[in-house]
C-alpha cells in the first residue's frame, strides 16, 4: 500500500465534489477568550452523516468494480466508519455489512442501519469486531474496507485538510483526533506540502495510546486494552499505513485523559453551542491542557463527528462542568 500523494487527495475532492459541500471551518469567540489564543473550528459535524469519515467512504466506493460492489463491501467499525460505507453503498448500488462492538453506540448503529447497512454486533471492542470482520471478508468474498489501511480512504479524508488551507491560509496548528489515524494522516499529508511551517498535532486518549506508544518509540505497539468512553478512539492495535503516514509527516502526538475530554464535550455545547462525541472533543481537551504551548497563535480544533448518545451526552453534562480559565 502506497501511501496517498497530494495529487491524490486533490482527485478526491473532485471526486466528492458531487456529493458533499465543503464543511465550514469558522472562529470561535467564546473558545478564543477561554484560551487566550485564536481558535477556529472545523465543523465536520455538518456533514451527511454527521463525521469527517463520509469523505474517505465516497472516495473508495466509488473506484471499487462492479464485481466488488455486487460481491458486497463489509467492514468493522464503532460506527463512523460504518456510516460512510453505508452512505457510498446507498450511493453506487453494493450491499453493506458492518461489524461492530457489542456494545457499539445504539445512535450509530441506527444511523447505519437506516442507510440500509446490516449490521453485526460481535466483541468486545473494536479490534474484536475487526478480527470478525476479516474471517467474514475471507469467507464469503466480500470486499474488506479497512478503516485505514486503504490509501483512497485516506485520500478521501485528507480532502477535509484541502480545505483548511484555503479557508484559513495563516491557521498555525492543527489539533486532530487519532483512532485509527486517517484523519491525521490525510491533514499532516497536505499541510506538510502546503504549509510546511504549520503543525499537525496528533490527540489520543490516555486510555488508548496504541498510536501514541507507537509513535513515540517508533515500532508497532499493541495494547491489551482501550477502555475510554470516547468510542472514536478505540484502537489497541496500530494500523500499517497510517502509522508510516505519521511516523513521516505528524508534528507530535499528545494524550488527553477521559476526564478531558468530558469536559470538553461539556465545554463545546455551553460555550460554542456544539455537539462533539467524544472523539471529536479530544482537540478541544489538547487545547487546554497545553495551552501555554499555542499562545498568540491560530489553532485549528477539527471537530470530527457530532453523533453522541443522548444517554451519554446527558451523563457527561451531569459529571463534568466546562473548562474555565
């Protein structure tokens, strides 16, 4: 698996164009103050299937063969994933089956179904719902899409990055989530060939630092397990392709714990009036945390996905208050 080029993502925004409009990326006031720096905020969220993942979804989809399509597409998924390749199966005709955890979050589970996805709970976890998923794969044929070991997904993804430049060309850093790193691997790609001075910041939680353990020592590192509450970032087990993708373009990466990260979710809806899961909160909990870091610069927060549990969503309001200055 080559890794995908600047070119590539740049044929990936043709590619999408037909289907989705290029999310907002918009200053947040009431953020900035809390800070002190200047932030923006790139709304993700506001897409078809409220998540950045629907991009890479499109983009694989639509170059698999009428063989592959017919055959069917499956892939594992705590439920954004899933949702992309429910939406691109809708869109060019393939039957889709997602594996997910058992205890996968019921909002997203119904949003895949309801994009005609059918959809298998087995495991514990992500990475036991992936394992499931590849024996199915091999078994009866299906065409296996990775969450990210597949360079068009990953292209698709990074269209998100595009973007940014152009709606903020002076944007400084960028706080992205890492689950299974195609976020970041799509942004560190473009704005190391764009904007070379800028950052791409990396955010896990401290629950689930495969990625991060990886990085740091740069060998592939497996943990026994990912327990956050932030499903989103669910991985005890890295991914070839992205980890190499960061390993050569990734400015740092950085852990936040699960207590941050309810309070940013608490912060992103009273403060700027926003719903983030759990994994879309974490740039948001990397902001504060080492704030003095970015003072007097302009930070890019890439709220990913907005598709919380209610029951969730209202636990975290009653456990945490917003972050204060």
């Amino acid at each position: 698996m080559d890794p995908p080029t600047l070119d590539d993502i740049r044929q990936a925004e043709e590619t999408i164009r037909p289907y989705l409009d290029p999310s907002p990326l918009l200053p947040s006031p009431a953020l900035s103050r809390l800070l002190g720096f200047d932030v923006r905020i790139k709304l993700e969220s506001l897409l078809p299937t409220g998540s950045f993942k629907i991009r890479g979804g499109i983009n694989i989809v639509s170059h698999l063969s009428s063989e592959e399509r017919s055959a069917g597409i499956i892939a594992s998924s705590t439920g954004n994933h899933g949702q992309s390749i429910a939406f691109a199966g809708r869109q060019f005709g393939a039957n889709v089956i997602i594996g997910a955890p058992a205890d996968a979050n019921p909002v997203k589970v119904a949003a895949m179904e309801a994009l005609g996805a059918e959809v298998v709970l087995h495991g514990k976890d992500f990475d036991e719902a992936r394992e499931w998923v590849e024996i199915e794969a091999e078994a009866k044929g299906y065409r296996y899409i990775h969450s990210a070991n597949e360079p068009l997904l990953i292209a698709g993804v990074g269209t998100a990055a595009l973007e940014a430049t152009r709606q903020d060309p002076q944007a400084d850093v960028f706080l992205v989530p890492v689950g299974g790193g195609s976020g970041a691997s799509g942004y560190s790609t473009v704005i190391r060939a764009l904007r070379p001075e800028a950052e791409v910041i990396g955010v896990q939680s401290e629950k689930a630092p495969a990625f991060y353990r990886s990085w740091k020592e740069h060998r592939m590192v497996e943990m026994p397990s990912s327990d956050t509450f932030a499903e989103g970032l669910q991985t005890r087990v890295p991914f070839a392709l992205t980890m190499d993708i960061l390993w050569k373009h990734l400015d740092d990466l950085v852990l936040v714990s699960d207590d941050e990260l309810g309070q940013a979710v608490a912060t992103y809806l009273w403060k700027a009036h926003l719903i983030a899961e759990g994994a879309a909160a974490a740039p948001l909990a990397a902001a504060f945390r080492y704030r003095d870091r970015w003072r007097g610069r302009r930070v890019v927060l890439v709220l990913t996905g907005h598709n919380i549990a209610e029951g969730k969503l209202r636990d975290l309001l009653a456990r945490y208050d917003p972050f204060a200055t």
